[in-house]
C-alpha cells in the first residue's frame, strides 16, 4: 500500500506492508536491558538506543567477563534479527561447520565468543522498524545510515569504550556499512565490508536493466518482520524501472566522502550480487589506509576460516586497540588468480584495478563463431530464438599460450530483432579445457560448478555515460529507454563482471549469447533470475564491414 505523508526518499510512488509480527518469527519477547552471564561473557540483551529523532532500536552487548578496563567495540547492524538464525543450514552447500559459530553469533556476522575472548567488545543492532525497534523499516535506507552513525557514537561513549567502534559483516551487513561509513562518525575506528554491494539498481535490483525477480523475494522475505510497516521492495522496484530518486536513496550517496581504513574483501563468483559493488567500493574511497582481498571460494565459509578470523583481527588491533600488527606488512590488494574452482593461487598487487592490464580487442566472426584478432572484412550474422529456453550462440577463443585475464570486460555488439522493440541480453563466459568439458567455478556462495563470467543488458537501456564508461567497463545511464524499430541495428555494450582466471595452451574461452538466464541451478535461493522479459520473436548479432563487434579481455602480462 502506498501511505500518504510516508514516503521516505522523495520518489513517486513509495510502496510499505505491514510487517510481520516478531513473534511469528520467533524472536523472544523484548525485555529491555535483560542481563545475563554465561560462556565467558557478560550480557546485556535489548539495550534501547535513542536515535536522533527520538526512535528507539534495540542493539544486544557483549563483553568480556569480569573485564575492568576500556573495551573496543565491534558493531554490526541490520534487519535479519539480531537473535538468529545460528546457522546456515537454510543454504545448502554454504558448508560453514557447525562448530564455527556458536549460538550467539548473528547472521553474516562475527561470533561474540571468541572475538570477546580476544578483548573486544561485539554489539548487534537490529536496524530501525525491524523486530522490536520502533519505526519503520526501509531497505538499504539512507535513514539506516543516519541511525548506524548515531549507534556509532553512542558505543563510543560508553563508560568502558576506549571510543574506538569498527564495523564488520557479510552482505547486508557489509552494504549498510558503506553507508555508515560516509556519515564519519567520530567514533568509527575501521570497517570491514565483506561483501557488499554499493550500486542497489546496477549491483541488485536491476542488471543491465533488467529487473531481477528471484533473489528479490528472499530480501524481502528476510526483511519482513517488524511491529509496524515495512518497506514492500517488490512493488517499489517495479514502480522503479529506471534510476530515479528511489534507486538513488538506496545508494551510497558519494564514496569518496569515506576515509575510515577499510579492510575490504570480495570473491570472483558473487555476480550480480557482491562482486561488482564491492570492488567499486574499494576503488571509490578515499580512505588513505585500505586493503583489499579478493578470493574465488564461497563467501560465508571464507569469512569464518581461521586464517580470515586472524587476518580480521589483524585489522582491527591496528584501529581498535592501537596495537601494532601484521596488517602494516599486508600488500594493499591480494588476488587469487583462479584456474578452476578451489584451484588458484593467491598474487599480491599494490592497486585495483591492475595498472598493467593490456586490454585487448578480440573480435567476433558471426560467421565462424570465432573470436579473432582481427575484425573480419565480410559481413557476417548470428541468431537465436529469444523466445527459446538456451537457444544461443557461441562464439571461442583459442589461447596457444599461458594467459591471464583479470578485470572486467566490455562486449561491443551489433544487434537488432525482427518483431519486438526490446531486446534482453544475458552473456555468459566459460572456460573449456582440453577434454572440451566446462571448467567449473565456484560461484553464488554456494554452489561449485558456477560460470566463470556473467554480464546482462536491456537494448532500451544502452545510452552510456561517456565520461564514466571506460575501455573496459560500459557505464549505462538506466535514466531512459530508448525503444528499438524491428530490424533496426544498433550496437549496444555490455559489462561482464570482473573476474580472474588462467587459461592454458589448448584451452578456450567461451562467450555464449542469449534471450534468457543462461545460468540456472537447482540449489534454491542462491541464482538470480530475469523472467520479466521483454523479448519477441528472433535476435541477430552482426560482425564485419560495418558492424565491430568485440569482446575487451583484460590480459596480465
């Protein structure tokens, strides 16, 4: 429903429902301030925090038992519930042990026993109109960074802080910490985003402009809960179909306004979810000291390995105890340099992207369905069934040598339809070995024969900002539509999100074009999906003469 006099953001429309009530998903009755003793730990459950407005949200406080002296803090915020789940057994394939995390630890974030063992103190804040705090909730909300901000300083006043808060979590609790972040509260020490992505319509809700309609439901499935409205995601996103003020409340407003050090990771495998945002987050802050680690393994078990916990609190003994640590001998960016899924090395860089990419144009051949070195002279043409499931086409690359791509990648294409005004393009990258079997990757946090690559655009949205789109990333306004003619050729440009492997002499390269997800899986809530579909009738991919099409690959020397 939309509420007169609520509407958030500025935008028209704005979309709430009432939200669930706490009990029916089973969080406990909200006893403010309930102490309690037990593994190690003193306990304060259900502290109020008064936000500068005068709403009240409710954090849970952790500290060592029996500590005398002034703690570091680490916070975490979000909607999911403060109070579970405990473990990940709602996503199978997450292979996070049990033994991991014990009973106190939120969801996507750090356990309190042992981080509590380790002298620091760990608040968990349910954000504004989730659970039991007071208001409304609004997703990826402006309002919870303001309130993020006002938590911040109110732990770092507290009697026994040493006024130093630091920020760490997996997804939602990584993305809001972006946010947070560009408030600079006083008290925020260092943050630790472990990914998240900072571009809501680009990263999430729309790739390439294409609405996503699977994991959408799970966001608000699990922003649900709350004792008055909640924001209805769903509707407001189809409201929403191009970038207007809702999409841009949803967004960090700038990134270079954050200068607290940040230890920043992402993985090659989250597309169209993590990966994308949280390697432009690293890139657009200005924070004089920040790290950044990319891996190719699946994402909540990479964030509680013991070699992550200790790199972790490497971070934060620097910024949150003042302590000197193994962090000042870190290299700023550290890569895994994949060649299959659970098989890669890990590189030390200095920046990201890479200064010494050589990005090189490989040209399509419509008719061979090679990519070539040089564009072809004649005219050639592909097509497909859009209309089909996994009607495609192929086009390989063939590599005689050992090479490295690493960065992201821009496909130039010339298109047209024959009956629609539309056009929706999903492009998928693969390697293949010498046995031409797919090399598997691990992929979506959860599965371990994902693609190596993923990129999506809408034709309609294909007007580029120039002065942000660069030789090997395409930036798309998404302000417009700019409907097609039927047999109307035009070229449009797609970002393939970055990515890092190894192809050795024998091996290929596989780029595969089509009207629909060119990637689906059985593991449930873990792929995402595009069914709103604009497509009718057949699509054609043009190359020489006239029409150049090419794929930029990012070759490391």
């Amino acid at each position: 429903m939309e509420i007169p006099g609520k509407n958030p953001c500025g935008a028209q429309p704005f979309y709430w429902k009432k939200g669930l009530d706490p009990k029916e998903g089973k969080r406990p009755p909200l006893i403010p301030n309930k102490k309690e003793t037990a593994d190690g730990m003193n306990i304060t459950w259900d502290v109020p925090v008064t936000m500068r407005d005068g709403v009240k949200v409710y954090v849970d406080v952790f500290r060592p038992q029996g500590a005398t002296g002034k703690l570091p803090i680490i916070f975490t915020f979000s909607p999911y519930g403060k109070h579970g789940p405990k473990t990940f057994d709602i996503f199978p394939g997450a292979d996070v042990p049990k033994d991991w995390i014990s009973k106190y630890t939120v969801w996507e974030s750090v356990d309190p026993v042992p981080w509590t063992q380790k002298g620091y103190a760990v608040i968990n804040g349910d954000s504004r109109g989730s659970w039991g705090s007071e208001g409304d909730l609004e997703i990826f909300s402006q309002q919870e960074s303001r309130d993020g901000h006002d938590c911040i300083e109110w732990a770092g006043t507290l009697p026994w802080s040493n006024g130093k808060v630091g920020m760490i979590g997996v997804s939602y609790l990584s993305i809001v910490q972006w946010g947070i972040a560009a408030q600079n509260p006083s008290h925020l020490a260092c943050f630790v985003p472990w990914e998240g992505f900072t571009d809501f319509y680009r990263d999430y809700t729309h790739h390439g402009g294409i609405p996503e309609t699977k994991f959408l439901n799970f966001t608000q499935w699990s922003c649900r809960c709350g004792v008055n409205m909640v924001e209805d995601l769903i509707a407001n996103n189809k409201a929403h179909p191009l970038i207007d003020d809702y999409h841009r409340s949803k967004c960090v407003p700038d990134l270079s306004k954050i200068t607290a050090p940040a230890y920043v990771v992402a993985d090659w495998g989250d597309h169209g979810m993590h990966t994308r945002g949280t390697l432009n987050g690293f890139a657009g802050i200005s924070s004089e000291q920040k790290w950044l680690e990319v891996h190719g393994r699946k994402k909540w078990r990479y964030f509680f390995e013991p070699e992550s916990v200790r790199r972790q609190e490497a971070f934060f003994q620097k910024f949150l105890k003042g302590v000197p640590s193994e962090i000042d001998t870190y290299p700023r960016v550290r890569l895994e340099i994949r060649d299959r899924a659970w098989v890669g090395e890990f590189r030390d860089e200095q920046e990201w992207p890479l200064d010494r990419t050589q990005h090189t144009k490989a040209y399509l051949n419509a008719a061979t369905g090679h990519l070539v070195d040089n564009p072809p002279k004649t005219l050639g043409v592909a097509t497909y069934d859009s209309e089909v499931q996994d009607s495609c086409v192929h086009f390989f690359r063939d590599f005689e040598k050992k090479t490295e791509l690493t960065g992201s990648m821009r496909l130039r294409l010339w298109v047209s339809t024959d009956i629609a005004d539309d056009m929706d393009l999903f492009v998928q990258l693969d390697k293949i070995d010498k046995a031409n079997q797919v090399t598997p990757y691990v992929a979506f946090s959860m599965i371990d024969d994902g693609p190596l690559g993923l990129g999506w655009l809408r034709a309609s949205h294909r007007d580029l900002d120039l002065e942000k789109s660069t030789v090997d990333r395409p930036f798309h306004k998404h302000d417009r539509r700019i409907p097609l003619q039927p047999n109307e050729i035009v070229p449009v440009d797609i970002e393939i999100l970055p990515t890092s492997t190894i192809f050795h002499p024998g091996e290929r390269l596989r780029v595969k074009i089509q009207g629909n997800d060119s990637f689906r899986h059985t593991t449930p809530d873990v792929v995402q999906f595009h069914e709103d579909s604009v497509n009718a009738g057949k699509h054609f991919i043009y190359s020489g003469s006239l029409y150049e099409s090419y794929l930029v690959l990012p070759v490391i020397e």
